[in-house]
C-alpha cells in the first residue's frame, strides 16, 4: 500500500517543524545574569511580545515558562525545565518520539501511521493538556 501525498507532507512538516523548534530551543539563553535558569519570558528572545495575561493580571498564564521549559530541557536542564513548566518536558519527550517517527518514516521512505499510533498521541496530547491546566491551576491556588 502506498503512502499518500498528505502522509508524507505530515512527515516532513513534523521532522522539519519539531527541528526548528528544538533548534530555536538550543539557541534561546535560558539564564540570568548570574547563572540561574529563568522560569518564564525567554520566548521575547524571539521577538515575541511579553505576556498579556501576565501583564493584565499579575498571574501567569496556562503556557507561561512553556518555551523556557524547552529552552533548559535543550540545554540538558531537566529539573529545571519541570519546575519551568510542568508540562514542558512531557510535550518536549513527545515532540522528540515525533521527530525520530518522522525521520524513520523519512529514511524507509514508508510513512506508517496505524490507529494505535494515533491513539496514543491523542492521549499524549490530553494528558500534556491535564499537565498544562494542573501546573497552572498550582501556582494560581497553591503557588
């Protein structure tokens, strides 16, 4: 059975997409001054405005410290890309099993994408989602 044409622009646009990110990752400065990891606004690095929930309310928002997160997991920060955000570390594991997916698909040159599959991603990504609204949830109640 061949693979269709939307198969295979789904498996280059997550190969390329998860690797710009994972890129931008590496390169955003995750860091203080004096060395301690930050826990939220390193996405202005990227020309990003700051945030707006932040701003109008002096709470964080569900997805503040989310890029930073990324930007220490990338960096090998994993305690403090959990305490960053929750949530970042889960979606950066499974945006990495995504990439290696994408790049196996790339290189047998047959894209496999089975109902289990997308079964698992889909409690993956609502399992990320739970994480997302719980972490936020703590630092608004608890925090």
């Amino acid at each position: 059975m061949r693979s269709s044409w939307l198969n295979w622009l789904m498996a280059i646009g997550l190969f390329l997409g998860i690797t710009l990110v994972w890129g931008l990752a590496r390169w955003i400065d995750p860091y203080d001054a004096e060395g301690a990891p930050k826990m939220r606004s390193t996405h202005e690095q990227l020309g990003l405005p700051p945030c707006r929930f932040l701003q109008l309310t002096g709470r964080p928002c569900p997805s503040c410290g989310l890029t930073t997160s990324f930007a220490l997991l990338a960096h090998g920060d994993t305690r403090s890309a959990f305490r960053a955000n929750l949530a970042g570390p889960f979606l950066g594991f499974l945006s990495l099993w995504l990439w290696i997916w994408s790049f196996l698909c790339l290189v047998r040159r047959r894209v496999q994408w089975t109902a289990r599959q997308e079964l698992l991603v889909l409690i993956a990504f609502g399992l990320a989602f739970c994480l997302l609204m719980g972490h936020w949830f703590w630092i608004l109640v608890l925090g």
